[in-house]
C-alpha cells in the first residue's frame, strides 16, 4: 500500500507524488485510465470515489450523453432500493416500464423538456389511463428527475413546468346494513362459513386485508380484547431471485402499527377461527402444511398455508353471484326488480366498518387511530359520507320545528 510523505498509509488507489508534492487517484476501467491530483488528501479520496462510481454507472460526462433509462436504474437501485419496500419498487418498476420507458426512457436527460412530459401525460390520458395513476406517475418522474438535479446532471427538473391531471376524489363504496347482513347470512352456508371468522373480523375492526391476513396468534389478546397490528401480508417479486413469494411487510404507514380494541363479535369469530384450524389440522393429518415462517398464522387454506388476497377476492366474485342469482329468482316469483348486490372488494370492509363508525357517531379521532391513517384530514376526507339512510334518519330529528309556524 502506498504511503505519503511521512510514511502513513494512504487510501487505496492513492499515491503521494513527490516530484508534484501532491497526491495522485487513479484507476481504470474497461482500457481506460482516469488520474486526479488534489493536495488535499481528504477531497482527493471522495473525488476518486465519486468519479469511479459515475464511471461505472455509465454517468461520466455531461447530461447530453446519459438517457433516462441509464439514470433510472441507477436511481433505483441506489437511491430507492435500500430505502422502500418491495412492493413500492415493484410497482415503480411496472409504472416506469408500461407508462415511461417507450415514449421518454431513450432520450438523453438535457434533450428532456417540460413539452415532452406534458404530451407524454396527455397521451396517457387520452388512452383512457386515469388521472390518478398519471399523478403517480408524474411523482415518479419528478422523483427521477430531482436526484439528477442534485447530482448536477441538469440544472432544474423539467417536471415542474407541466399542468398536472386533476386530483380525483376516490370514490368510496360501502355496503348497506341491509346488504352487510345478508352477506353475513350467505356465510352461514356449509361452503362459505370457513370465510366468516375473516370477513366479520374485517367488519368489525376496518383493517386492510393485508393486515388481516398477516395477524399471527401472538397478534390476538383475547384476555385484553385487543388485536396487535404490526405487520401486512403481501405477495410480492423477491428483489434477489425475481420471483414472486409469501412476505411479511412492516404496515403502510408508523400510525398503522396500533392496537384495535376487540368487538365482541369478534372475539367470538376468532375463537371460532381457532377451534375450526384446530379441528383441520387433526383431520388434514400430513396433508397440514404450513408454510416455514408462517406457522402461526390466524387466517389460513384447509392445508394451512395463509390465504391470498386474490384468493379472497374469488370467493367473494362466487359469494356475491350466489347472492345475485337466489334475488332474482326470488323477484321473477314475486313479480318485482331484483336489488341486485354491487360487487364486493376486500377494501370494501374497511369503508363499511369507518361508514358504520360514523353512522353510530364516533368520534372521527378515534375513527382515525383504529384505522391508522396518517392524519386526521385523510380520515375526513375519505368518510364524511353518511349513507343516504343516516341522513333521513338524522332529518327526522327536525320534524315539527316549524309546527308553529302559520300558513
């Protein structure tokens, strides 16, 4: 290892060159050397490493010769890798592939006006893509962009010269009471009841089906009456073997992780849920498989592996179909319209527990901490609904104010 003039080691790649009575980096790579020289021995070894890691990620020079696919990978993998989830950095991965890539990834990052990214939104748009996912889009973008500003590679983002799509209100569904109950019988049937303990613990609690199916034993307090969340379930592409597995994740967000107090009926569901997995894993015998790492999961198949969302997404297509096709029967033989039952998500328990909270006027602070949203503006913004039956029901109250008045 080279030393300096007073015979410490220096850095690895580094000489004093005493005839210059300076310090010398150089390295090389694919044929070709690179040299610097700085007196300053601490500039010197960040220089050299700065110039080796551009030199390698293929961003040595000037903005005019590296495109946008050549920055977004280097983006990605060390600026967004280490510091997000899988799940994120696959759905940038898909949004940059199936939205970016054709119509910006070969440009050069200088050649990239605010023009390009306007027409390339428009014509997202006007395929019908919807504003939401453009405004995800354009985050990305923005993203991309901003580190390249900081780098030095172009001296202002280009994204900010452009008119975003207007934010959409989501749209929110939740079931009736009507329609929460007749669902909650259908799931009396001897082919549906394994899905009751699942459905009324998604009810009565307003998790995300992610959360709910990744609860583990230890998660649920039956002597306290309290579930633990502290972790989702999700199906993701493993970042190192490129192929999609069972994962536990942290929640979406630190106010996800929470403690939601436990509803009688639930209680009693899960109790449920527990003497039904016991008696399975007696019959199924060898056939009772659980997954490593995932033995101890809440909610689970016949063969103990833990159910997917997808899978639950199935079972409620049928369920409901089963629903639809019994009404319309029942009102050709009553001579009447069919009250045909919407099509129910997973998600769509989560409305229906903050709906049936707000319906029943509790606090919208307490709505939020049980849900585990960030702020209590989210919560506002999301459930101020009140379905049309709380509204007459509320009206009502006003009946005979105006008994008085004379006409």
């Amino acid at each position: 290892m080279a030393k300096d003039q007073n015979g410490k080691e220096l850095p690895k790649g580094i000489t004093w060159r005493e005839d210059k009575q300076t310090y010398m980096a150089r390295f090389s790579y694919q044929g070709k050397s690179y040299t610097f020289y700085d007196k300053n021995l601490k500039k010197l070894t960040k220089k050299l490493a700065d110039e080796r890691y551009e030199v390698e990620h293929g961003l040595a020079g000037s903005a005019d010769k590296i495109t946008l696919d050549r920055w977004y990978q280097t983006w990605l993998e060390d600026y967004k890798i280490p510091t997000i989830k899988e799940t994120s950095v696959n759905t940038y991965k898909q949004m940059y592939s199936c939205y970016i890539q054709k119509e910006l990834g070969s440009k050069c990052l200088k050649q990239i006006k605010p023009v390009h990214i306007q027409k390339t939104y428009n014509a997202l748009l006007e395929r019908g893509i919807a504003p939401k996912t453009v405004n995800i889009i354009q985050a990305i973008l923005y993203n991309i962009f901003e580190f390249a500003v900081k780098n030095d590679l172009i001296v202002k983002n280009p994204c900010n010269g452009i008119t975003k799509p207007k934010k959409e209100k989501p749209k929110i569904e939740a079931l009736s009471v009507d329609e929460q109950n007749t669902l909650l019988h259908y799931l009396d049937k001897e082919k549906w009841k394994q899905y009751k303990p699942l459905i009324i613990t998604l009810l009565g609690t307003g998790m995300r089906i992610g959360e709910c199916l990744g609860l583990t034993w230890n998660d649920i307090d039956f002597k306290n009456k309290e579930i633990h969340v502290n972790k989702t379930l999700v199906y993701v592409k493993d970042l190192t073997t490129d192929k999609c597995m069972l994962k536990f994740q942290s929640p979406k967000t630190k106010e996800s992780k929470r403690i939601i107090p436990m509803l009688n009926d639930v209680s009693v569901a899960l109790k449920q849920q527990s003497k039904n997995q016991k008696r399975l894993r007696i019959y199924m015998g060898a056939e009772w498989q659980p997954l490593q790492d995932f033995e101890d999961m809440v909610f689970t198949s016949s063969k103990g592996t833990p159910y997917q969302e997808s899978k639950i997404r199935k079972h409620l297509v049928n369920i409901v179909a089963e629903i639809n096709a019994d009404e319309k029967a029942l009102a050709e033989q009553q001579n009447r319209e069919p009250i045909i039952m919407k099509h129910i998500r997973p998600h769509m328990f989560r409305h229906t527990f903050a709906t049936r909270c707000f319906e029943n006027d509790m606090p919208p602070k307490t709505v939020q901490h049980i849900l585990g949203h960030s702020s209590i503006n989210l919560t506002m913004d999301l459930y101020t609904h009140m379905s049309e039956d709380k509204k007459k029901e509320d009206m009502k109250k006003l009946e005979g104010m105006f008994s008085a008045v004379n006409y």
